[in-house]
C-alpha cells in the first residue's frame, strides 16, 4: 500500500481528536411506571422516578401506570404529611415545601471518560379538582445537585378553577427549565434533580391531587478532553506519525 500524506493527516486528525459527539436529543423520559435505560452506553439514568419521603396517598406512579407520579392534597389517615403538605395543612411557600424535605427525586450521570451537557428538563404539572370542590393552585419547582440545591432552575404554576360539574376537572402545564446554561455544561459527576410542588386552596380536600407526568432530560454527551499529560503524549505520537509517513514518502519516490 502507497504511504500518501493524505493518509498522514488522517491518522494525525484521529489522534488529536479530543471529543468524539455520542447521544444527544432527548436522554431520557419518565412517562410512566416502566424501567427507564439510557440511550447508550456513553451516561446512565436512575431507572424509575424516587420518592425522599415515601407515605401513603404519595405514589411513584398511578394505579393505572400511565402517570409516573401523584400525590392527594388533603392528608387522611397513615398520611400526615406528603410532597405538597405538612399535617394537613397546604404549604403555601417555596420555602416550605423544602423545608417539608419531600420531593421527587431522578438522576443523570455521564459513565467514566466520557463528559454530559444538559440543555433543557422538563415536565407536565397537572392539578385535579373533584366534583363540587373549591379551586386549586399548584406551584411546580425544581432544584439540582449542581449548586446542592440551593437555587431554583425551573418553576410552573396551573390552577385548575372551582368544580360545578359532577366529573373531576383538570388543567395542566409544562415546567421547564428552558435552555440550561454553563453550569450544566462538561459535567463529570452526576446530576440529580428534586422536584418539590406546593398548594394552595380555600378548601384542600382529599379529591385535589396534583399529577406530574412526562419527565424528560436533554443534552448530549461526549469523551472527555485529555489531560494535559496525556494530551502532550498524544501530541508527541502525532509527530513521529507525521515523520514516519514523510521519510516513507520519500522512500516511495526513490
């Protein structure tokens, strides 16, 4: 085989190479109560959606397995307290609800040697209204690991109106968190969210619950940037390579 600069360059071009693009698009999406895997080998997700503070009437997912989550407004028996509640009372502040410490809880993490940008999490917020009952304001929000939860990245509020008809009346609407910036870019370690909901009604009542469906995480991954050390060690191979396929070009012409 004919040694030719083109195939020099090429292998050069291969050896520097720091990033090699993987997944991309939508990571991952929690919609119902099935197993959830990543798109490839490149990062992992936390398989089904957690529960910090698992009580009764606060479910992982609905009977039906359609809805990946749901929680009642108003506490009964076994069920003091839940995601949006605290002993039967509403929580009527983002800072309540945290201080309740119940959320929901997914995580994302890139696999060894390989780097995760995120873009955008979203979600659909859902407020239920049973026959006959007083309106119902329910306020989404969500929290990362990224800065250990201090700051909200994302927040939705829907109020599902008074209910004068004999059925259950709903409204729903997408959280999101729109384009995620810098900070969620070239992570190494994992990142997990909380999602926490807070409520408001003249009359909470055990028929008010707030839905959360269609979880779902963008980004792309790709391999990490060499270290320095390994960088100038690959730099170095890059030049022989290119001196070895000049001295073998001349051996050609001769």
């Amino acid at each position: 085989m004919k040694i030719t600069m083109k195939h020099t360059l090429l292998a050069l071009g291969i050896i520097l190479s720091p990033v090699a693009w993987a997944a991309s698009g939508q990571l991952v999406l929690w919609d119902d109560n099935a197993s959830r895997t990543a798109k490839d080998d490149t990062y992992t997700v936390s398989s089904t959606i957690g529960i910090s503070n698992p009580v009764a009437n606060v479910n992982g997912y609905s009977s039906g397995g359609n809805w990946f989550s749901r929680l009642r407004v108003s506490a009964s028996s076994g069920a003091a307290n839940n995601v949006a509640i605290g002993t039967g009372v509403a929580s009527t502040s983002e800072a309540a609800a945290v201080d309740l410490g119940n959320y929901f809880t997914f995580s994302i993490k890139p696999t060894d040697g390989n780097t995760l940008t995120l873009t955008e999490v979203a979600a659909k917020v859902q407020g239920d209204v049973g026959a006959g009952l007083e309106a119902l304001t329910v306020t989404a929000f969500l929290r990362s690991s990224v800065d250990n939860y201090a700051s909200t990245i994302a927040t939705f509020t829907v109020t599902t109106p008074k209910n004068e008809g004999t059925g259950t009346a709903t409204q729903f609407g997408t959280l999101t968190t729109g384009t995620l910036g810098v900070a969620f870019s070239g992570l190494t370690e994992e990142v997990t969210f909380r999602l926490y909901a807070y409520v408001q009604s003249d009359a909470p009542n055990w028929t008010h619950i707030v839905r959360f469906d269609n979880i779902r995480i963008t980004g792309s991954t790709a391999t990490a940037i060499p270290e320095p050390a390994t960088t100038a060690l690959l730099a170095g191979a890059a030049v022989m390579l290119a001196v070895w396929g000049m001295r073998l070009r001349r051996q050609q012409k001769v």
